[in-house]
C-alpha cells in the first residue's frame, strides 16, 4: 500500500525514458561503496582497526590480533569468566601471574624480553614494553613517531610478535615439549617466519 502510493504521487511524463538513480551517491549511480558508508553511518571507528588490516600479517594472525585487543581469546581467565574453569590458571610461562591477553603479549617478563631483543636485533629505538603497559597502548604510542612509510612494516611485525607468544604458551599449555622455545630461540622463530614471509611474496618493496 506504501509503494503503490509512493508511486501515484510521482508526476511521470510518458514522453521520456525512465531512467535509474541511486540516492546513496551524488553520482546517483549504484556504488557498493556508497552502500558500505550508509551502513556504517554514525559507527565510531576503532583506533587500531587500520593497524590490523592494512598490515602485511597473514589473515589469521590479523584476526588473533583483532581478538586479542578486545580480550576476547580464550586464555584461562576467560574460561573462567564463561564457567569453564573454577579460577583463572597462572601463566604457563612465567608461572606467576595471571593468564590473561595483556599478560601474554606485554607483561610477562618472557614477553617483554623477546621484545627486547627483537628491538635490539632491529636496531631499532623503540621502546619495549614495561609491566605498567597495556598492549594496544603500547603499540599505539610507539608507532605515533614512526614515519609513515615504516607504519606498515612495523604493524605487521607487531602482529606476527604477538601470534608467536600466543602459539608459545599453546606449547606450554598443551604440553607440546617439541615446540617449547626460550625468548632467544623465540626471536630467531621469528625472524625465520619473516623471511618465509618476504620470500612468500608478504610486504615485498615496503
């Protein structure tokens, strides 16, 4: 009833053509970008979302990132919080704290020490991680002073650093003896997947 009203109140003349026009677009034609905007229209944008996916990071370890920012992977403290587990475990590491996100990737003295020595193999002088620091902060605050065509490189990095920790402690948790490293045999597990990487094709000419 809505339409067939909309459609008599419009004045047509038979003398010309009919013609199409989408009022997404001042072009008024059809654009799935036009569309993408009106969907998104009043959505506030994360920070890091651009840190994320426009790296060179392979998709899955983008999406381990993308999760781990917002708390969202499943470490001990998380199973606990859904009933999956009486009380947080510690971590599988160090063996002292909490096994949370930010304890993984920043405020384990294993983490922050690969790190460390990333940076110094690098040579570059960025400033690791402390206890104090939250991840997503950290990695905001050390790439603001960067050069913007470094940004790129350095996100992907930051990212592959992160996936490695994260598949350091599912070594430990599930007892994978074999792929048990120290932070230095670590470091040397990354540079190694960094190369893999460049030799795939990932970040070439950046």
């Amino acid at each position: 009833m809505h339409l067939n009203l909309a459609i008599n109140s419009v004045e047509r003349d038979p003398s010309n053509p009919d013609c199409f026009s989408w009022p997404a677009d001042p072009s008024g034609l059809y654009l799935a970008r036009s569309t993408h905007q009106r969907l998104c229209l009043g959505d506030e944008r994360a920070p890091y979302a651009s840190c994320i996916w426009q790296s060179w990071a392979l998709l899955k370890c983008k999406i381990f990132i993308w999760l781990a920012v917002q708390h969202r992977i499943w470490t001990s403290d998380q199973r606990a919080k859904h009933g999956l587990q009486d009380q947080p475990s510690a971590c599988y590491t160090c063996l002292q704290d909490e096994d949370n996100a930010e304890h993984i990737l920043v405020k384990c003295g294993c983490a922050r020490h690969v790190w460390h020595i990333c940076f110094d193999t690098l040579h570059l002088a960025i400033r690791a991680p402390v206890v104090d620091d939250t991840f997503l902060e950290w990695w905001i605050e050390t790439r603001r002073g960067m050069p913007k065509d470094l940004k790129r490189g350095y996100d992907t990095f930051v990212i592959l650093v992160g996936w490695e920790l994260w598949k350091q402690r599912n070594a430990r948790v599930f007892n994978r003896v074999q792929k048990q490293r120290t932070p230095i045999e670590l470091v040397e597990d990354i540079f190694r997947e960094v190369q893999q990487w460049r030799q795939a094709g990932v970040g070439v000419g950046g």
